[in-house]
C-alpha cells in the first residue's frame, strides 16, 4: 500500500538568516566526530532515524559508508547530554558553496529537552563556516535541507524558527514500510 508523503526543502541564502536557540539545560555539548567512522555513524542514523523511517542508509555496505564519510568537507557533529550521544547534525558540501545538511535529529529518550533548538542552530553555523575548516572550499552562500511529513512533528517548526525559509514542497506516493525502529531486525 501506498501512502502520500509531503518533502518540504528549505534554506539560508545569507549567514545573517540563521536565528539562534537557547542553549539547553544541563551539561550538552556538541563535538565533530572528526575520525569518518562507518559504525559511529550507521549508529546515530539508526538511533535517531529508526522510530521516523529513516531506511534509505541502512543498506549500504560498510564501504559505502566509508567512502561517503571521507569525502572532503562532510562534517558529523554531536550532541552529547553528561558524556551520552542525544543527537547529530550532518553536512554535505556542495558546489558553489551550498551545504546540504543531510541529515539532523535527537535520539527519541533526548527529545522534548531543547536540545533540538541548540543543535540545529550549532549545525547550521558549522554548514555557514565549513570552508573556513576545509581550505580550497568556496565560502558558503547558501544552506540547504529537506524534511518529510514521516519526520518528527516539531521537525518543520524548528527549522522555521532557525530562519530556514520554504522554497519548495513536493508530494509522492511511497511504498508503506514497516519502520525498523532504533533497533533493526531485533522486532521491538
């Protein structure tokens, strides 16, 4: 059975676009994962993405993954809550300067904390200065993501009040997939 799914795109054409978030209670940091790790990352993708059908990586090979991480200029950074992975942000430059963020998204124990807010706004700052970490890399103009009707219901708000603006919506028919949940194969 098919079901509708809306994708909204959205984005930052300028630095002074981006809106902040109050920083989140507690002891949260956010760290780049700077050793490209397959198993790190199919870790958060899985964690974060399982419970709102995040499907699409979960088939690659572990090379696949390697290769897709040691691209010059992808970037993963973390939030931690006391030491513990909460969530992350992933940037995918470009050409000419646009930096997709790829993906983005708390692990579900971690949402409801205003981590999402903190982490969105310190993500979308690393995709404005990445070529300022990446010499040889065009200075980032523009900013870009996509978020569906399956992601978390705060998604859209949240990227709205960080200034991302909508320039684009588009609806498909998918194919209904039983989530995987956080934990693939394990049936609960």
């Amino acid at each position: 059975m098919n079901i509708p799914v809306t994708t909204w795109s959205l984005e930052q054409t300028d630095r002074a676009d981006l809106l902040p978030a109050a920083a989140p209670d507690g002891d949260v940091r956010i760290v780049r994962a700077e050793v490209p790790s397959p198993e790190f990352s199919r870790f958060l993708y899985s964690a974060v993405g399982g419970d709102i059908n995040w499907v699409d990586r979960l088939s690659l090979s572990y090379a696949q993954w390697q290769e897709h991480l040691d691209r010059p200029g992808v970037e993963t950074w973390v939030a931690y809550d006391r030491g513990t992975p909460a969530g992350y942000v992933e940037l995918d430059p470009q050409d000419d300067g646009v930096v997709e963020i790829v993906y983005f998204g708390l692990i579900p124990a971690f949402r409801g904390r205003r981590i999402g807010g903190h982490l969105l706004a310190y993500g979308a700052a690393r995709a404005w200065d990445l070529a300022e970490r990446w010499p040889g890399r065009a200075p980032t103009k523009r900013v870009w993501l996509h978020t569906c009707s399956l992601d978390g219901e705060h998604a859209m708000e949240n990227y709205l009040r960080r200034g991302f603006k909508l320039f684009h919506t588009e609806v498909a028919e998918q194919p209904q997939q039983a989530t995987p949940g956080p934990w693939p194969g394990s049936h609960g």
